[in-house]
C-alpha cells in the first residue's frame, strides 16, 4: 500500500505521517507527479485561507497532475480541513476557484450577534447524514475552522456536526473523501477514521 502526503506547503503534514506510523501505515510525504501518480491512496491536508491554498498547488504544478490522478486514473484521495474545503468549487474565504470535484462552496459560519464562538474550535461529536456511511456512536473529531462547506448536492454530505447549526464535518462522493476536523489530531477517533479511508475502495 502506498499512501501519499501531498506537499505544498500547508498542513500538519509530519503529524499525519506519525499518526499513520503508529496504526502501522508508512506514509510519503512529495509532490512529485511519479509518486502522486503510483499512489494507492492519496492524502491533501491543509491549514489555512483557501486561496493560498490553491495558489501553492498552482505554483507547485499539482493540479493537473491531481487531475489526472484522482479523476483519470481513480485513485482515492482524503482532503483534510483546507485540503477538504479545497475538493469544492469555491470558497467565500477568497476569489480561487477551488478543485471543483464535488460540487459546493464554503461559507463563513453565520454567527448572527456573535451568537456562537468563530472559529470553531475544539471536539465535537460527528454523526452520519447517509444510511450507508456508518459511524460509531459518540463518535468525536477535532475540529479548528471558521468556513465550512456546503453541497449543492446532499447526499455529497456524510456526516455532520452542531456548533450552532448543522454543517458538513465528512463530505465525499465515489473515491473522493474530504474531512473538515483533523483526524490526526483526534486520538483513537481519527485512527479509526483514517484506517477506514486506507481500507476502504470508496466512501
């Protein structure tokens, strides 16, 4: 199994591979076009505004050679926070135009008299939106953002968290899964998570 990190230079990257050291997963970190092209299972994380995201994979070359290897050759791939709020089309966040593979756009949290705390920070409990994506009860993520997706389509929406209203925590259609929490950061909960993606031949 060759799982690999997505390098451009935003995303706790190293605390991805550890987390997947200790299920017993080696992990690449590159954003090289072999690597990204000979993958089995391929990992975009992300931290920060969406627009510098975008702009780095533009600067690094990566997204035709992610086109071609998540819609050409099908190879799953898992977008965590930034790296899942950039899987969308557009974000309210900036003027980029996201990857666009499921389709969708991310808003600010609608915090009306500063009635709920942005960013959103902290656990939270996940729950399924989909009869067919299973979670366990009581299940808890990290969550750190202050945008959050919105599909045009629902049934592209998983599972869902509550903080002040119900937004998208896990969005994902055929191969392509995106996280808005941090399962790296998320202790047994997201080892869980991550050994279902790396297991799993779609969402």
């Amino acid at each position: 199994m060759k799982v690999v990190v997505i390098d451009y230079q935003l995303g706790n990257i190293n605390s991805i591979v550890n987390m997947l050291k200790k299920m017993g997963v080696e992990a690449t970190i590159s954003n090289t076009e072999h690597d990204i092209l000979t993958a089995d299972k391929l990992i975009l994380p992300g931290v920060g505004a969406f627009d510098h995201g975008m702009q780095n994979l533009h600067n690094a070359g990566l997204i035709d050679i992610l086109t071609e290897a998540v819609l050409h050759k099908q190879i799953p791939i898992l977008g965590i926070c930034l790296g899942m709020q950039l899987l969308l089309e557009e974000s309210e966040e900036g003027h980029c135009k996201g990857l666009g593979w499921i389709k969708g756009q991310c808003v600010r949290f609608n915090s009306p008299n500063k009635a709920i705390k942005v960013p959103h920070m902290g656990w939270n409990q996940v729950i399924s939106a989909q009869s067919n994506y299973s979670l366990a009860d009581e299940t808890r993520f990290y969550f750190v953002h202050s945008y959050h997706a919105v599909c045009t389509e629902p049934q592209h929406v998983l599972a869902t968290a509550h903080h002040g209203y119900a937004f998208p925590a896990i969005i994902g259609k055929a191969h392509i899964l995106g996280s808005q929490f941090h399962p790296e950061k998320s202790h047994l909960f997201g080892m869980h998570f991550l050994q279902k993606f790396i297991e799993s031949t779609s969402c």
